[in-house]
C-alpha cells in the first residue's frame, strides 16, 4: 500500500544522545539500537530455525544453531577504553577469576501452529497496530512480572559494549549473572527495561572478565537493561520458570514475527499479518518450504539488515548539511535496502509462495530455430575424434565444444547436445528456454553434471519441450530443485538425481515425463508437484528423500508429493518408492477442503477415520497408480497431509 517515503538523509541513530534517537525514529520509523538492547532491528539475524528452540552449551536459547556461542574459560587480554587511562597499554586488568555461569531455564514445551496464533494474534496483539506492538508486548510481560518482582539471571550483551581491543572470536554474547529487580524503571522508554546488579558469587562466561568493567558499564546504563536481555537461571520456583517463559514468547515475536518496516506502513489488520508469519515459521518447520530455500529467504533477511544498519551508521557520520556525494550515497543505500524489503514481502505472501518461484527470476532470451533451418548436433569433449561421430549420418551438422556452457549458449530450438563422459559444470543449465535435448554418451555414470553453488538454481526449463538423457546431476548448494519445471514439458529418461536441497519440482501449467531415473536424498519431497500441473513417472526408484526436515515428522513429505486445487494430473506405472521419511505418496490438501462434508458426517461415533478423507482426495484427483513398488516409508504407502491453504 501507499506509503510517504522516508527521508534517506535524516540521521536515524545517535547511539549517545536520547533526543537525537527520539528525533530519528519518529522521523524515520527505524527501532533506535542501544548498545545493550535486545532490539527489533539488530536482535538476531536469523530468523530461520533448524530446530524449535536449540539449545547452546551453557544453556541458553537461541533461534540459529550457527550463532551458539562457544563458553570462553581461558584468560585473554582485555580493555575498555572507557576504563583504560592509557589505551596504548596492554596491562590487563587485574582481575579475580569469574565462576561458571548457572543454567539458564529451558522450557521443554513445544507449541502448534494454532497455539501460536492465539497467543500472539489473539491474547497478545488483538486489535493492535504495528506502531503499538512494543506497548502490547511489554504490557503482556507486565502481568507476569507481578508474581515474582526479584529473581536470579544471565544478562546477555554483545562482546562490543564490554570488551575493545580484544581478540574474543566467535563469541556471540558476554554473559554475567545478576539479580534483577523486575519494577520497571521509571522514565524510559520501550522496550521495557528493568533494573540490574551483579549477583554473588560472581560469574560470567568468560573467565577473566573483570568485575570492576561489569560495574562500570552498568552505572553507565543506571544499571538498567532491556527485560529481554536478561535469561532466568534454573531452580527458581515455578513464578520465574513462567517469566522466562514469558521472556521466550517475547524474543520469539522479535526474531521470528517483527519485521523492521512494520511500523513504516499502515496495516489495517496487523494481527492478521502477524497469523501469515505464523505460517510462514510453520512451513519452514515442516519442510513445506524446503531447508535450502528457507536458508536462501534467512540470507536475504541478514542482508536486508545489513543494508539498514550500513545505512543508519552512514546517517550518523552526517553533520550539517549533506554534501552532495553523501546525498547520492545515501540514497543509493537506502533503495537497495527498499529493494531487499520489496522481495522479503513476495516471499511473506502466502498466495505467492503456494503457486509460483520461491525467488525472481530472470532468463536469456529464447532464439528459437535457425533462420536456415538447419539443425545443428553439438558435441561436448575436449578432443572429438572420428569414434565420436561414426554413428551419425553423413548429412548432419557437428559443432565441437570444450564446455557444456559453450554448447547451450550456442544452442537453438531443435538443436541436439551430445555430452561424452567427464565431470561438467552445469551452470547454464538454470535457464533452459529453447527446445533442445540433451544426451550423455556411455554409461550414466560416466556423464556428470555438478551445479554451482553460487546460483539459485540446478536445472531451470521454460521451453516447450527440454529433453534430458543419461545424464548424473549433482546437487551442491543450489537452494531450488534440482530440476524445476516451470513451464513447457521436460524429459528426463534414464538419470540420475543425487539431490542435496529439494528434488524435481514442477510448477503449475508445466508438465514433467520421467523414465527410468533414481532420485535420492532430497530434503524435502523427490518429486513434487504444484497444483495444476503433470506427471507422468515410469520406472523409475525414488528413494530415502524427505530425510532432514523439522524434527516434527508430521511435516515429512515423502517420495512424492501433491498440492491440492487445482488438482495436479499424475500417472504412475512399475515406479519403485521406498525408504523416504513420510508416505510415499503425499496428497497435501487444504484444512477446508471437506469441511462441510466433515459437519454434515460428525456423529456419536468419535473422529473422522483418516482413510474417508483419502478415499475422498483420490477421487478427486486424475491418478493413475499401477503395479508401484511402495514400501518402507515411516509413515505408509499413500497419505494425506491437511494445511492451511489460501485461496488466489
């Protein structure tokens, strides 16, 4: 929706002066980072998980198994300069040895989808908008602080507002338990901040941090932190287990739910948007949106991020009047932060993500045929000798490649590439637009295509009619399928798909035919298909696919997977499908497909029998299921997976 566009050259941040943070947010509407605060715009930068709530070694929570902190027992130099009346010293402090820090508590609770969105939608934002979600929040952990007004915790900080000058590695927090006083400072601002001291005996994970430091940055801070940068300890008492419980739900709603532009934008139902980022973590949980493309959305979030602090600390170097080059690079920063916003809001509409691309794509131009009319063989080797060639006619066109990308960029419809045995980088792969075929030569093994990690995709076609032969395709890195269809018709006969991200995705309108191939380890289905679209699969071995999903095996995918309305068109005929985590067969169909025959059907009799619904979504559907080998999947031959589902 329409939206006045921020200024780029008002200083959004002065990390030192109050009225400058006041000034720059209501200006510009970005959270004003403190160097102590769990904020929304710096709180983690990632936000999608590998699990529900990981576990680091001391016992706290994050939500990126990549950012556990390793606890740090040596002893390292260390100064503030704050502290340090001669910062070319290296004297370190002298200190007394800090003890271990306690276990922090971990709620062993796990919450659904629905529980989610009660909590947060219902309960906690309501009829709340953007702007008021702060206050919604910190009034949610108000009621709970009343129980319990003093405890024990770690107070977490960033390495940066404790130690300068110090070589500390991947530590990704400085931890020092304190006592904390739960009645809320007076006279500041969200987020909510409580009061703090250094607990006896004193701790921290590092060993030689000196106490007198700890101390002294906090009577900087009048000893009051951000309330979510405080973790409760263990052995507590139920009241305190239920505040970091609390605490847990409010950090989930910043890392996961809270978006920096939200407050920017005027959003009639922002409960409502809050319910589709509900969806949205849902779906990453259960491998509806495959673990590699999940990464690929994180990365895309860390960079907006990146953008917007890179460009709030250039505003802040800005005194006076913008000189004219400040002013061009200003606004060149601020519109590749909007850029990066635009895509995240593609990838946040669930309409979008249901029917299309996980990603924008853009592709080569097709040529089409020759204006000749010739049709031209390409042969791909780094020496062609008269073997090579002693099979083909007298009258046809040879044109010899040393790279597989030399051939297809000098493809056209109706050309043939014939690939000899050797190790290929298939990089040109991703955008098949012209109607070619593509054949190895020897045995399939012989013929290997790897995909280059750097690009989103393995195998892209959007050509009437792609034909792939005897070919082994690797997958390492790309974050689509490794081979996706999304328009036209493709042929793959007699290959081999080792699969590292997802596996054969056909889209909707497009259509695969696939004979004879083995596909193996793709995290989420083998070969899954979009509504609308079709698939014709003979003899073929889909095997131990759906493997590293969430946890949470309801989600696992199996062998083969179908999304409902419209309905996609499969035939399957003497296929092999076995070891997959999951059915062989998935139909995943909307919550409200049968829902008025569910009301009409409740009786005295107790649930719906999960094989009705089945029995329903296979009449429904053109399948055509003969002499399959289904066998030694965990969770059955064929079954049915209901999800929310929106309508286009």
């Amino acid at each position: 929706m329409a939206t006045c566009a921020p200024d780029p050259l008002f200083p959004l941040e002065d990390f030192h002066d109050e009225t400058a943070q006041k000034a720059s947010k209501e200006h510009f509407k970005i959270p004003v980072s403190s160097e102590m605060a769990h904020e929304k715009a710096q709180s983690h930068t990632s936000t999608i998980p590998n699990s529900e709530v990981p576990s680091y070694d001391d016992g706290s929570t994050s939500f990126s198994a990549a950012d556990a902190p390793q606890i740090v027992r040596n002893k390292v130099p260390m100064r503030r300069k704050l502290l340090a009346p001669n910062p070319d010293s290296e004297e370190p402090f002298d200190a007394k040895e800090a003890q271990v820090l306690p276990q922090i508590f971990i709620s062993n609770k796990t919450y659904t989808y629905d529980e989610r969105v009660a909590l947060f939608c219902d309960h906690i934002i309501g009829q709340c908008s953007a702007e008021d979600a702060d206050e919604a929040i910190s009034f949610y952990i108000i009621e709970k602080l009343a129980s319990k007004r003093t405890w024990t915790a770690v107070w977490k900080t960033s390495p940066e507002v404790l130690l300068v000058n110090c070589d500390i590695g991947d530590l990704p927090f400085v931890g020092v338990l304190v006592d904390v006083n739960c009645t809320p400072c007076e006279g500041k601002s969200l987020p909510l901040r409580v009061s703090i001291s250094v607990a006896e005996p004193y701790s921290s994970n590092i060993a030689n941090l000196p106490r007198e430091l700890v101390e002294d940055v906090l009577r900087e801070h009048d000893y009051s932190v951000p309330i979510l940068d405080v973790y409760p300890i263990q052995g507590m008492g139920a009241d305190v287990d239920n505040i970091a419980e609390y605490l847990e739900h409010a950090r989930f709603f910043y890392d996961f739910l809270w978006r920096d532009w939200d407050d920017e934008e005027e959003c009639d139902e922002y409960a409502g948007l809050i319910e589709k980022r509900i969806q949205l973590y849902y779906d990453i949980q259960d491998g509806t949106i495959p673990g590699p493309i999940s990464e690929r959305y994180r990365k895309t979030l860390e960079e907006y991020r990146s953008k917007r602090l890179d460009l709030t600390k250039f505003q802040t170097k800005i005194r006076g009047e913008a000189l004219p080059g400040e002013a061009v690079e200003c606004w060149k920063k601020y519109y590749e932060m909007s850029m990066l916003c635009g895509l995240l809001k593609f990838w946040e509409d669930l309409r979008l993500r249901s029917h299309g691309p996980f990603y924008p794509r853009i592709y080569k131009r097709r040529k089409g045929q020759r204006t000749s009319g010739r049709i031209v063989t390409h042969i791909v080797a780094q020496i062609m000798t008269t073997d090579m060639i002693k099979n083909f006619s007298a009258d046809t066109l040879i044109q010899q490649h040393d790279s597989l990308s030399a051939a297809l960029d000098s493809c056209f419809s109706g050309d043939t590439v014939v690939v000899f045995p050797g190790e290929y980088h298939a990089v040109a792969l991703a955008s098949l637009t012209d109607d070619i075929t593509i054949k190895g030569e020897g045995e399939r093994k012989e013929v290997l295509f790897y995909s280059d990690p750097s690009h989103d995709n393995f195998v892209a076609s959007k050509a009437s009619k792609v034909m792939l032969m005897n070919l082994t395709l690797v997958q390492h890195g790309t974050c689509d399928g490794i081979v996706v269809v999304e328009s036209g018709q493709l042929t793959l006969d007699n290959c081999v798909l080792k699969c590292q991200g997802t596996g054969v995705c056909v889209l909707t309108g497009a259509s695969l035919v696939m004979k004879n191939c083995e596909i193996s380890g793709a995290k989420g289905a083998g070969v899954e298909l979009y509504p609308g679209s079709i698939a014709e699969l003979h003899r073929n071995e889909i095997h131990h696919c759906s493997n590293q999903l969430a946890k949470d095996s309801k989600g696992s995918q199996g062998g083969i997977n179908l999304k409902v309305l419209p309905q996609p068109q499969l035939k399957l005929t003497d296929n092999h499908i076995h070891d997959n985590h999951g059915y062989g067969v998935t139909i995943l169909v909307p919550d409200n497909l049968y829902k008025a025959s569910e009301d009409l059907e409740q009786t005295a009799s107790g649930d719906k029998n999960e094989t009705d619904y089945l029995s329903k979504a296979l009449q429904k559907l053109s399948l055509e299921i003969t002499t399959n080998k289904l066998e030694s999947n965990t969770k059955g031959d064929i079954g049915l997976l209901r999800k929310m589902w929106v309508n286009s």
